[in-house]
C-alpha cells in the first residue's frame, strides 16, 4: 500500500501539468481547453489550501498556489473539505484513475452542501467550463496516479 | 497559350486605370472589388498558437457585430453590399434574437472538440450485462435517441430566418446539429451494439418535443429546447457515471455531456443577453417555460425512461426499491435545482413562478440560489 500524496503540496499539482503536457496523446484526442479554475481545499483549523489551474490550448500552462478568497476570480473553482479531496485522491492513486463517484463529475454532482467538493463560481459563462471542459480536467487530475508512481 | 508568370509587386496602392472595361463576353466590368469596395482594407489579424480563430478575425469593424443589420441578405458582414440585394426573408433581425456573448467562442470549442462515436468508443470492450441491466440501458438509450434530433431540427427550422449578419450564432447552432447527429448515434449504437435491441416509445416524450418544435418565437423556442429541454439531458449525461454499467458507457456519456454543456451555454447567454437588452422578452420567455415545465414534469416521470434509469440507479431490478428508485428521486431533484440555477444564471430567476412542485421535489429556493 503507498502512503498517501501530499495533496497540499504544489508541485503536485505542477508535476501533474507536466505529466498532462509530456503525453498530449491521453488528451488531445479531447481537443482543445480554455479554462482557469481553482482548486480549495479547506482545513477545519482554517489556513485553507488553493491551487489555480490555467488550461490553453492543448496544455495545461500554469499552477500556481492563491489565497482560497481568490478562487471566485477563476471561472470556477471546485470547494471541499481536504479528507474529501484527499480521499479522491487516493482512488486515483489507488485505481489509475478516479473509479466509481470519485471522479470530479460525480463528486460535483452529488455534492449537497460544504461537506462536499461543490462546483461554485460567479460567473454564468464560467460554471459552464466544469462541463464543457469535464474529460479535460479528469485526465489532468488522474494523471495524480502516473506522478505519485514516478515520485 | 503562353502563360506569363505573374511579376510579384509590393502591396503599395496600385491605380488601375487601364483595365479592360468589358470582359471577353462583353459583360460590363467596373472592377470595383480591386479600386473602390468600401472594405477595412489592410486588416491583418494576429494569429494564435493554435491557428487562426473566429476571434482572433473578429477585428476593427469585421468583429462588430450590429444591434440591427442594415440588410437582409446573404452578404458577409464588413463586405461592401450592393443596396439591390434580394431580402432572404428573415425574420429574427435583431441581435437580441439570437445573440450570446459566447457565441463565438462556443463555435471554435465545438469545432476543437469533436469526436467520433464510431472510432472513439470502445465498442469492442462491451461487456456480457445481465439481462435486466441490458434492458435498462437499450431503454434509456432508445428514449435518447428519440429526443436528441429535436435539438438539431429546432435549430435547422428557424437558422434559415436568421439574419446572416449574426453569422457565428448560425455557425455554432450547425455544430449543434452535428452534435445531436453524433448523440442521435451513439445511443442508437449502444442500443444495437450488445445484443439488445430499441425498446419503448411513447406519447410522453413526444409531447415534449412537439412543445419545443411549435414554439411561437425563437425565444421562446431557445427557452424550451436549450434552457429546460438539453439543460434537463446534460444532467442526465452528467449522471452517466452513475448509472454506466461498463467503462464504455461511461465513455459515450461524459463526451456527450461536454457537447450538450455547450448547448446549454449558448442558451443560458442567449437568454441572459436577450433579457439585459429587452426586458419585455423575459415575459414571453416565462409563458413559454409555465407550459414547458409541465410537459418537462411529464416527460420526467415517463414510466420506461424513468424506470429503467432507477434500475441503472440501483444496479438491477431487485434493488430498484431499495436503492434505484431512491436514487433516482434524489437525481431529480438535482435536475430540477440545477434547472432553476440555470434559469437565474440566465437572468430569469424562476423560483416563484415555477410550476414544478417543489414541495414534492423536496427543493429548498435557498439550495436553488446558492448553486
Ligand atoms: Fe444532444
Ligand atoms: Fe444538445
């Protein structure tokens, strides 16, 4: 059994982009990306941790760690608690890629208040690209499986 | 025939003053495209790293698009339009009609972003389904099938009425239509690919779609159909995960989900922009969902979709009691939130004219309002 990534560990989420960029052919076949969306992970003893993702093109072109009160500026962002996250997580590790409810589609889905990871956002067009975009965002978050192998 | 190899000159402006004035038939020649059309002569768009956008073509006056086109032709818009062009009888020539901020933008991503339901499923990997669960899905994917082509007819019966001045929302609305012939398709496939076979129809689907189809105005026509109707499909694709037997499955339902997300957002902006410009229309936007709501409701609650989905739900015919009809009441209560989100998204906030029981559902406006 791995032990369990540090979710809150940037460079996480930068090897993940550089996975995602180093093997187009997992993804391209989806086309192309437009989308900034932010990452909050929140700890019950507050300091919450925040990652924003920038997609361009084929590529995902930034990572960058932000205040969680920044995430609203991203077209969405996606808001849990960290076992929830940190249990996504480690399906992903655990299985190659996120199986059963634990993809991001799902968790969103049935998410039913701030217990979950929700989908929120202020801006209508925004919201949109958590769907328009979904396949995306899932292949870049399983490649977590590929890069906790390779650490 | 000696052919004379074209000397390469510089673009400098050139007079053209010695040019034949009839061609070799004897047909008047004016020359007017090569030194006089009234065009932004010199524009030259910066191309990206992808290629070469609608948006990024979208400059100087070529990207205005006007609020009410001076013609009603086929002529390109920014193009130097002869004021004796034949009317093509179009009918929605405001930009409130059709338009939607994202429009451009939504074009460019369906044409990214499209995919084969022959070559990118992997059919081949189709398991062996227990019957009950086999039944299940060639229901869910016949009564698919059978409404995806309404979101390709709307569009085709009323583009033709669109002024060409509003030209990328036509342009997006071909890639919808190609889109619901992918989706029309992949469900009919899936019906077909495992040994099952197409199962029920019946008169309450149909209901729904001949209350879209007959929509008076294309407002109310976008209201139905891309707000209620594909807002209502997305959510179900959105499902897909859950109620996929196989990997395959759950394939052809998330790429279909990132489509029918477009739809949706075309118009949720449509409306959205209608409404900002001319807050009349939101009242012919409301008539059309109190009527479309009930029909929604009584397609909802079709006994072959609504079964077999909470039989997908529970995982087969002897939990459909326990878990799938369970299941399922909480799926549809998702949807109908997720309706009356979308309506507030879009600027026409439904919560207290909404005709759906929201008591039965179990919604809660607060829920509503914080989606
Ligand atoms: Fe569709
Ligand atoms: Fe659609």
């Amino acid at each position: 059994m791995t032990s369990k990534i540090d979710i809150t560990d940037l460079s996480l989420y930068r090897a993940m982009a550089e996975e995602l960029n180093a093997h187009p052919e997992t993804f391209t076949v989806l086309g192309e990306a437009d989308m900034v969306l932010a990452l909050v992970m929140r700890r019950d003893e507050g300091s919450d941790f925040a990652v924003r993702i920038r997609f361009e093109g084929l590529r995902c072109e930034a990572v960058d760690e932000v205040d969680a009160s920044e995430a609203p500026l991203a077209d969405y962002f996606l808001d849990g608690p960290l076992a929830k996250w940190q249990a996504m997580f480690d399906d992903i590790v655990a299985n190659g890629a996120a199986s059963g409810r634990q993809t991001i589609n799902s968790l969103a889905l049935l998410a039913t208040n701030a217990g979950d990871v929700r989908l929120r956002g202020d801006d209508p067009m925004g919201v949109d690209k958590f769907s328009r975009f979904n396949q995306t965002l899932q292949e870049y978050l399983d490649g977590a499986a590929r890069v906790a192998v390779t650490a | 025939m000696t052919v004379t190899e074209p000397v390469p000159t510089s673009r400098e402006h050139r007079s053209y003053d010695s040019l034949p004035s009839a061609s070799p038939l004897g047909a008047p020649l004016d020359w007017k495209w090569l030194k006089g059309a009234k065009s932004e002569w010199g524009v030259r768009p910066k191309i990206g790293p992808r290629g070469l956008t609608m948006l990024d073509i979208a400059t100087g006056s070529y990207g205005e698009v006007p609020e009410h086109p001076p013609h009603r032709s086929m002529a390109p818009r920014g193009a130097d339009v002869d004021p004796d062009t034949p009317d093509m009888g179009y009918i929605l020539n405001n930009k409130t009609d059709v338009w939607a901020e994202n429009v451009t933008e939504l074009y460019e991503e369906a044409v990214a972003r499209q995919w084969s339901a022959t070559r990118d499923i992997p059919w081949a990997e189709l398991p062996e389904l227990p019957d009950d669960i086999e039944h299940a899905m060639c229901q869910v994917c016949t009564t698919l099938t059978e409404v995806e082509m309404i979101a390709a007819d709307l569009p085709a019966k009323w583009m033709w009425r669109m002024n060409h001045d509003f030209l990328e929302a036509k342009m997006f609305l071909c890639t919808q239509i190609m889109d619901e012939a992918r989706h029309a398709e992949v469900f009919r496939k899936r019906a077909l690919a495992n040994g099952g076979g197409l199962l029920m129809s019946r008169g309450s689907s149909e209901g729904l779609l001949r209350t879209i189809l007959e929509a008076k105005t294309y407002h109310q026509a976008t209201a139905l159909m891309h707000l209620l109707g594909e807002g209502f499909i997305l959510d179900i694709f959105r499902m897909g995960e859950l109620i996929a037997p196989s990997p395959v499955e759950k394939r052809m339902f998330r790429m279909a989900m990132q489509d029918e997300a477009r739809h949706v957002a075309y118009g949720t902006m449509h409306i959205r922009y209608a409404i900002e410009h001319d807050p009349d229309i939101a009242e012919e936007i409301h008539e059309a969902l109190d009527h479309g709501e009930v029909v929604l409701t009584q397609f909802g609650t079709n006994q072959d979709f609504g079964s077999a989905l909470a039989v997908l739900l529970g995982g087969g015919v002897d939990f459909i009691e326990d878990r799938g009809f369970p299941l399922q009441a909480e799926m549809q209560r998702k949807q109908f939130t997720s309706y009356l989100a979308r309506c507030e998204r879009a600027g026409i906030s439904r919560l207290h004219r909404t005709k759906l029981p929201l008591d039965v559902l179990g919604i809660d406006p607060a829920t509503v309002l914080a989606n």
